[in-house]
C-alpha cells in the first residue's frame, strides 16, 4: 500500500487487486479493482489493455496498420531513440514537470500531482520513459505506474499543439506511437503481464475522446471495466472530505455564477419568465475520486 501525506490526512492507496497491509490510514483509495470493495463509495473506470502473456510477433500483428507504419516511420526514417527509467530521480522529475507545466497550460490541464509522483518514485513504483529525436531532444515523456505484474500508463506529454510546421506534429506523433510500442515491449521482457494504456472514454459525445481511443485501440488490446473505490476509515477522514467536497461545490457554484454573470442578457424577457433555481449543495453528486492525470 502506498501512503500518501496530506496537511491533515493520511491516505492510503492500492492499485488492481492487491490488499492494503495494516498500515493507520484515515482513508484508502483503491484504483482499477476488479470488484467493488464491500462498505466503499466506488464508480466505473474503463481502460484497455494489451495481454503481454502473447509473443512479440502476436502482439506486433494486432496493431492496425496504420499504427505499425507509423512506428516503422518512427524508427528508421525519424530515428526516434526510446529510453525507460525504473530507478526514477528528482532531477528526472524535474524535466518531466518543466515539459508538463507547458503542456498543461496549453491544454488548462490542472498543475502536475508532484508528490503524488514522488511518493511512487520513493516506493519504487514509478516508471518514466522519453522519445528523442537524434540530437537527443526530448519529444514525448510517458510515466507509468507498476507492480509486478500490471503497468499502467498514467501521463502522455508532448507540446505536439505548440508546433507551427505540421509535418513537425506528425513526427512528434510517431514519436509518441513508438513511445508506447517500446513501452509495451519494454515490461513484457520485464515479466509483466499485462500493459495498461491508461482509460478508454466509454462515451460517444466528446469527439477529442473518442479519437483518443481510436489512437489506443490502434494497439490492440481488450477494454476492460473497472472500479475506483473510496472508503473511509477515521472520523477525522469523514470530516475534513465532507469539508473539501463542500468547497468543491462552492467553487463550482462561484465558477457557474461568473461564467452567467459574463452571458449576455436578452433586451426584453418576458414577463412571465422564469431563471432555474440552482441546485442546492445536497443535490450536487459529490466529486468523483480523482484519477492519476491521463494528460493527452
């Protein structure tokens, strides 16, 4: 079980179907269970993921066609270099967040969990791998959580978007497809079984979701649905989330009320119009357990 220290908390938190040990904790966070845990809040969580039991030859032939020519492309005419790092440091870290930090305020991505990641480091549970070009700039950084048997893909980040020429964005693409493909490579000769690709949008409505899936499913690999659990185990615990889901709302209900005040009124409403009532704060679902960022 990882522990993961707040101001006033201690969470704990345990990936797929592992137990958590004896370890005081006020909350635990189960991430990607099979089952819900008995007593716990829990939501659905759908992922794909490629099955690392099969050979390299296997695995190679479910990718699409066009996910395999880019890889090709990627490796002999862009000479992309791959490289993965188990043994992740603070100066790694470093570079990664400076190159998320750009991407995130490209995309109004919400800041880098940075403790989050470095407890995972700490617990030696934590993977980062980068895609260069052949002078040895950075292109793409993924970062990965592992177990023994399981890795899962919790950041993709470029600054393909920041990119003016396009033929420059559609390397950084392939870039970013031989990133993944080394990746499953990597952890299958590493013993895992399984490669996680990081969520899959269960939706049909948000179209910049559904192409990312179009890219994942590009790899093969079978969608799975999962649970994300929440369970609560102290007073101090059911305290201080109540609290934070109360601001939560707050924030959420001063961020709508600014974004109508900003709406432009209509010249002549009708007498008889009526504005909706807001929800009250009881009618608003509480907030969803936060994932690991899948920063696209």
């Amino acid at each position: 079980m990882h522990i993961h220290k707040s101001r006033f908390l201690l969470r704990g938190e345990v990936w797929f179907d592992h137990e958590p040990d004896q370890t005081p904790v006020d909350w635990i966070v189960y991430r990607q269970r099979s089952r819900p845990v008995r007593g716990a809040k829990w939501t659905f969580y759908h992922t794909i993921v490629v099955d690392l039991r099969q050979s390299a030859e296997v695995l190679l032939h479910q990718l699409s066609n066009h996910t395999a020519s880019k890889i090709r492309r990627a490796r002999d005419r862009d000479r992309i270099v791959c490289e993965g790092f188990r043994l992740v440091s603070r100066e790694m870290l470093d570079c990664f967040e400076e190159t998320y930090k750009r991407f995130a305020a490209f995309k109004a991505l919400p800041p880098l969990d940075r403790p989050f990641l470095d407890q995972l480091a700490r617990d030696g549970s934590l993977e980062i791998s980068v895609a260069k070009n052949p002078v040895g700039k950075a292109l793409v950084y993924h970062t990965y959580y592992h177990d023994s048997n399981r890795s899962c893909l919790l950041h993709s980040v470029s600054l393909y978007q920041t990119l003016s020429d396009s033929a420059a964005r559609n390397a950084m693409g392939r870039a970013n497809r031989y990133l993944i493909w080394y990746g499953i490579l990597r952890h299958q000769e590493q013993g895992l079984k399984f490669f996680d690709l990081g969520g899959w949008y269960p939706g049909n409505t948000n179209q910049e979701l559904l192409d990312i899936n179009r890219f994942k499913e590009g790899f093969g690999g079978k969608i799975v649905r999962e649970c994300n659990c929440e369970q609560i185990l102290s007073l101090k615990g059911r305290v201080v989330l109540t609290i934070a889901a109360w601001l939560e709302r707050a924030k959420g209900l001063s961020a709508r009320w600014r974004r109508d005040q900003r709406l432009p009124k209509p010249e002549s409403p009708a007498l008889d119009a009526r504005a909706p009532s807001p929800k009250s704060p009881a009618e608003f679902e509480a907030p969803a357990l936060r994932e690991p960022e899948l920063s696209r």
